[in-house]
C-alpha cells in the first residue's frame, strides 16, 4: 500500500504531487590531477517513480554522490538526461530538498535559524519561517534546543537538525547522501525509523545514497546495485516488503534475509573488484 | 605576507571538541562549561596571577625610579617615573601647548577609528571578493603583493605631502597599514569556507547575495576577527606615526614636540596615553567578539 499524502496547512509545497526522476545514459567525467579525464559516470539509467523511495548502494567511490549532485543541479552531465518531473535539471531546483554527508548545518546560526534558514532564503517573512521552523523541530523530537548552537548537540542531535532544515522546505524530492554515515550503529537505528515516519508523512519522491546495505533494504522500495566505476546501474531490486517499516524489527524477516543475500550476491563482486583496485593502486 | 591563524579552534572543524552527548539528552545534559568544584580554585588562582602582574609592575617602576634617584642612570637621558607622573598631571591639570589633553587624546583616537573603519571595510570588501572571484585574484594578486612589501610606514610622509598637516594624512596612513592586514586574513577567510556550507546554502534556496552575506561572511569571521587585534595595534601606531611626521594636533605631536625639548618624561607620558586608549579599544574588539562568535565552541581554559 502506498503511503498517504498528508497535506501541510503551512506549505504550499506539500500539496504538489512528488516527481518523477529519470536518469538516461548519463555521463560524467572529472579532470584528475594529471590532467587526465576520468569517466565517473559512464550511460547510467534510472527511474524513480513518483513517490518512490529507491536507494543507491555500491562500492565507495563509485560515484554515489556524483549522480545526486546531477540531480541536484549542481553539477551537468557531459552527456545524457536527468529530468525531474519529465524536465531537465538546471541550477537547484525548489523541490528539491538535499541532506549531505557532512555536517553542513550552519554553526553560526542556532537550531531554529537554522530550521528556518530555508524559508528565510525562498522570501518568507522571520515570523512564518520561525513557526514553520518550531514545527519541524517538533517534529524531528528537538523542542528546547532552539536557542542550542549546533556544537552545544551531538551528532545524532545535528543531523535531525540537518533533516528539519531540509524538510522544512517541504521538497518533493528529497536526495539523502548517507545522510546517518557519521552516527554510531544504535542512533542510526533510531534516525532510519524517524526518517521514515518524517518521509511517511511527506510522500516525497527519494534517492538514498548508502554503501550499508542493511539500511538500504529496510527503507527503500527499490535498491539499484551500481557497479565500480566507471558506474552504471547493475541490477535493480525491488523490495516488497510491508510498510509502515520499523527499521530494527524487519532485519529479522525472512523476506528481508533473502532480499539481503540476493542483493549482497550482487554487490560483492563490485565491492572485491573497487577493493583489488584501492590495494593495487597504492602499490 | 602569511595570514594569521584565527585564534580558537579552526572554523573548518568546530564541532570536534570534546565528547557529544547522547542523543535525545536532555537540555542540562549537554556539556557543561565549567564543573562546580574547581571554580574557587581557579578564581584564587587568578588573584594570585593579578597580584604577580601587580608587584612585578611595581617592582619595574621601583626599581626605575631608585635607579634615578641613585643617580645609577641619568635622568636627563632616561626620565623617571615620577617625572612622567608631573608631566601627566601638569597636562590634565593645565593642558598642553597645543590644547588640553583630552583634546589630543582625543584627536589621535579619532585618526585611528576613522582609518581603522575604513581599513577593515575596504580589507574585508576586497578580501572576500578575491578569495570567492577567482579571476581578480588572478589579476590583482600580484599588484596586492607588491604594494604589502612597500615599507608602508614610509607612505605617512606622502600622504603629509598629499593631504597636508590636517587630519586626513593620518587617517590615509592607518587606512593602508590596516587594509593589508585585514585583506589578507578576509581573502584566506573567504577561500577556506567549507565547500558544503554553500552548496548545502545554494540547495535550501540561497542566492549568491544571500550565500555571500549568510555564508561566506559568517564563515570568514572567525579570520577576520583574528586580524583586528593586530590591526587596530597597527592603526594606532599609523596614527602617531603620521602625527610624528607632521601634525598640529594629537599624541604623536606631543611625544615630537617632547622629544624636541628634551623632555624624556614628555615622550613617556604620551606613550602612557596612547597606550592607554590602546588598551581600552582592544578590549572593545574582545567584547564585539564574544558578541559575534558566540556560536564557536569555548575554548578549553588554559592551565
């Protein structure tokens, strides 16, 4: 069953339908330090359906995050498409809503001028983005650290902050850059089980970029296996499990052990050759 | 010319202190500034570093004063503390040659604010535009580097030339001896943002005014801020560099005309002055400072 779209009084945003997302023959290449292109992305294909959670795993440096800041706009393919909602991406889509890998919460600000950077940023008056900003601390469990500076928090607590930030925007499109890959394995846990309540609530289109394939499986729909690079899409899982998913009890199914062996057979051949080549190269 | 370090921990990484706390803590959870149990010790401790500063302050002055009065050194060359104190008296009691004291004072302070704000806007203006617009720093650099190895001190003459005796020959020079050092603290500033602070800005809805002002400013802060103690240290001596050179008014003149005269007590006094506004001035950038980086860790306190 597909998840309600609960619409949000104070978003116009959270009434528009989630897009979809196409990726067809996308390549990228990098200058490396000689000098020398280096193909990252070589023709890679991929659909999200709307509303879709599909998750990305693969071997590190693969180019996991090369094919969300495609998506995000900020970065251009050197060939083939990315269209969100059947147009092509240019420059940061409003949609769009991004949590990075790092910690990219401003430290200068407090939590709620944080939360409420977003809409201060799209033209929303101080008092509007502060409401909204206070309900989506609510929501992420941060009530009472307004005022908190993000060093005065924890890791776990900054990447709700992170989380809040994005979502405030209300984005349509939500692209996840192993967002939880700093916090040790119980906070991880936790967040995976309150993203997925936070994503419920939204029915948002997402990309999660992982290399953990246990998280992969419990929250996705979908998981899309890339290859060592230069990276394509290998094979495409879909995941039927039930939802709503409580992230620490559906490890135990047998339907998620199988999907588990079917997608780790899958992934390790790319895992040992990205590792034959790390070893070799420092050689 | 190398910029300086901000002075607390690197702004790149200023989460990595200490240990976090759980997650879903609670507000009195979070890390405390400063345990209960050793805050006695720590303030005895720091009456006894005062009442140090103090006596060694005393015995300095003592020791001078002895010295002269010993006849161990000449007080025609050297002065002595006491003479410094008539000196001082006899200006705030009955002014100057060149006016009551205040007014001097008061003069030299307003060269150095005046260049002293200039100096930092058009230093962090520049800064952050060459550090963030890669192509002037490619066509300005080389200019910026060969006007900061001028010995710039020397420029205070031409300005008297340019500007004349007034007060805008002074202000010029404290404009240039602060403009480098700020320039170049705001242009490494603005180059060592963290890369997904803006793209994390940019993808929230920030355009470039906002990502400048929201992002890089705040970011290039904790630089800046390093580089305005010492500037505003070079915006004094600007001011009484160009007083010295040639002027009507202000401190500078008076240590000239003390130094004309022989009068080694008369340059003391002037010093004390001045340096005495230097003081107070500095610690107004400390209070501006905790003001404005309230939001970086605190530093471990120092043993």
């Amino acid at each position: 069953m597909r998840r309600s779209v609960h619409c949000d009084p104070e978003g116009p945003g959270a009434t528009a339908p989630p897009p979809s997302l196409t990726l067809r023959g996308v390549v990228k290449r990098f200058r490396g330090p000689n000098g020398r292109t280096r193909t990252v992305l070589d023709g890679l294909d991929l659909t999200v359906k709307p509303g879709e959670f599909m998750a990305l795993i693969g071997p590190t440096g693969c180019g996991k995050s090369t094919v969300l800041s495609l998506i995000s706009g900020a970065a251009r393919p050197d060939g083939g498409q990315v269209l969100v909602g059947g147009e092509p991406v240019s420059g940061a889509d409003p949609r769009t809503g991004f949590v990075f890998q790092q910690d990219a919460v401003f430290p200068w600000k407090t939590v709620l001028a944080n939360v409420a950077a977003g809409p201060r940023f799209r033209g929303v008056d101080r008092k509007d983005a502060e409401t909204r900003a206070h309900d989506w601390l609510h929501r992420v469990g941060l009530s009472g650290f307004e005022h908190y500076y993000p060093h005065q928090l924890s890791g776990g607590m900054r990447k709700r902050v992170a989380l809040a930030q994005t979502l405030v925007n209300e984005p349509r499109l939500l692209l996840l850059d192993e967002p939880f890959s700093g916090l040790d394995a119980q906070t991880r846990q936790i967040m995976c089980d309150e993203l997925l309540d936070l994503w419920e609530g939204t029915g948002a289109s997402v990309v999660l970029v992982t290399h953990d394939l246990e998280e992969a499986i419990a929250l996705a729909d979908s998981v899309a296996v890339l290859t060592a690079g230069p990276t394509a899409v290998k094979k495409e899982f879909a995941v039927d499990l039930p939802r709503p998913r409580r992230v620490r009890e559906i490890r135990f199914r047998q339907r998620f052990v199988e999907l588990h062996e079917q997608v780790w057979s899958c992934l390790s051949d790319e895992v040992r050759i990205a590792y034959a080549r790390t070893t070799t190269a420092a050689v | 010319m190398p910029a300086r370090r901000p002075r607390r921990s690197d702004p790149a990484a200023p989460h990595d202190d200490g240990p976090a706390v759980l997650d879903h803590a609670s507000a009195d959870g979070l890390r405390p500034n400063g345990t209960g149990a050793d805050r006695p010790r720590r303030s005895r401790r720091r009456l006894w570093i005062v009442c140090g500063q103090l006596a060694l302050l005393v015995a300095f002055v003592g020791a001078w004063q002895g010295l002269a009065q010993a006849k161990v050194i000449d007080v025609f060359f050297f002065g002595e503390p006491s003479g410094v104190w008539r000196q001082l008296s006899t200006w705030v009691q009955s002014g100057t040659a060149e006016g009551p004291l205040w007014m001097q004072a008061w003069v030299t302070f307003q060269e150095t604010l005046i260049g002293f704000g200039i100096g930092v806007a058009l230093g962090v203006t520049f800064g952050i535009l060459l550090g963030r617009i890669q192509v002037l720093a490619d066509l300005l650099s080389v200019y910026i580097g060969a006007a900061n190895s001028i010995p710039r001190i020397v420029l205070g003459s031409v300005f008297v030339i340019w500007f004349g005796l007034g007060m805008t020959s002074k202000v010029a020079l404290v404009v240039v001896l602060v403009f480098f050092n700020v320039f170049f603290n705001a242009f490494q500033g603005a180059r060592e943002v963290d890369h997904g602070l803006v793209a994390n800005a940019r993808q929230l809805g920030a355009g470039r005014i906002a990502v400048l002002l929201q992002v890089i400013l705040p970011a290039a802060f904790s630089w800046i801020i390093a580089s305005l103690r010492t500037a505003f240290g070079y915006a004094v001596t600007g001011a009484v560099v160009g007083e010295l050179l040639g002027a009507q008014q202000g401190l500078g003149t008076l240590i000239a005309q003390a130094q004309g005269d022989f009068n080694p007590d008369g340059v003391y006094a002037g010093l004390l002055v001045t340096t005495t506004l230097a003081l107070a001035a500095e610690g107004a950038i400390t209070l501006v400072e905790r003001r404005l980086l309230r939001w970086r860790p605190q530093r471990p306190q120092s043993p």
